[in-house]
C-alpha cells in the first residue's frame, strides 16, 4: 500500500529541515510536495482508464480556482496563473514519465489506486489551495537566494521526481521575481 500525499507531507515536515516547519517558505514547500507526491496515484488511475495525461478543461479549472483563492488573498492573478501552471506542468511529467516507464515495460492494470475524484482531486485541490495560501508570506524568501534554494532542494522523498520538482519550485520562484538558479551559488 502506498503511503497518502497527506502521510508523504507530515514525513517531510518531521524531516532534517523540521525547525523551519512553521515558517511559511516551509509550509509553501510541504504543500507543493504533498501535490506532486499524489502525482504517481494521479498516473496509476490514467494508466487504468486510458485517459490521457493532459486534460486541459481539468487543467482551467485548477489554474481559475488557484487565481480566485489567491484574489481573496490579495495576490497578483498573473503569479498566481504563473504558479499555478508550474504546479500542473511538474504534474505532467511525473505522470508521463511513469505512463512511459509502464508502456515500455508492458504493466498490468494497478490495483488499489485512490479514486480520482473523491480522493485525489480533493487531496490535490487542498495541496494547490495550500500553495496559495502560503505563496504571499513566502515571498520575501523567495526573492533571496538562501529561501530560493530552499525550494529549490528537492525533498528527500521525491528525488526520483527531480526534474518534475525543479519545473515546479523553479515555476514558483520566477513568479514571484525570485533568482534565476544561475544567480544563487552553491
């Protein structure tokens, strides 16, 4: 059994970087983990259907519900779309790469995968609303190199989604105006 995206953001914020849990560039970061570590459950389910990794009405919809909850929030629409389309882009390739992975190999269907609807999508809707929520407090970190690095770590339980976590904290961080990954040593 699979552990849940909610299991996989608690193990993340008990992990070596557990004093700056409470800080909002901390919980902005456990929120995007917590999203893309459903991302294997998320392509397990498309696997099974057939659907299709790409799902631009489903896409609209989270992209104008991140832009209305950062409204309420006061944040700018466009570095709301920005990280929010970082997010979903990061979503993209995790599902891909294991749909790929499990065609070359020929896999069977998966048993045991959450529903999409009633346990994913929620699970993913409160990650996403969640980003938000800690993405204006976030911000002054971001714009410096110690917090863009910070994001940019990948978390030790989704090192074999790297390039999907770069796509999604670089997203973040050229939204807000933070540095390119060139300009932060180390």
């Amino acid at each position: 059994m699979r552990p849940s995206p909610i299991l996989v953001a608690m193990v993340l914020l008990a992990a070596p970087d557990a004093a700056l849990a409470d800080t909002p560039l901390a919980q902005l970061k456990a929120a995007m983990a917590e999203r893309l570590a459903a991302m294997p459950d998320v392509a397990r389910h498309k696997w099974n259907s057939g659907a299709a990794v790409e799902d631009l009405a489903q896409e609209a919809r989270v992209v104008d519900g991140a832009v209305a909850a950062g409204a309420e929030l006061g944040l700018v629409p466009d570095v709301v779309r920005s990280v929010a389309v970082a997010q979903i882009e990061a979503a993209k390739l995790v599902q891909s790469s294991l749909i790929e992975q499990w065609r070359a190999e020929a896999a069977a269907e998966f048993t045991d995968v959450p529903d999409l609807a009633t346990v994913l999508r929620p699970a993913i809707g409160s990650a996403t609303q969640a980003i938000v929520g800690n993405l204006k407090q976030a911000e002054p970190a971001l714009q410096e190199c110690p917090g863009a690095s910070e994001l940019r770590a990948v978390p030790q339980t989704l090192v074999s989604y790297e390039p999907a976590w770069q796509v999604a904290a670089d997203g973040v961080i050229a939204a807000v105006g933070g540095p390119a990954r060139t300009a932060c040593p180390g």
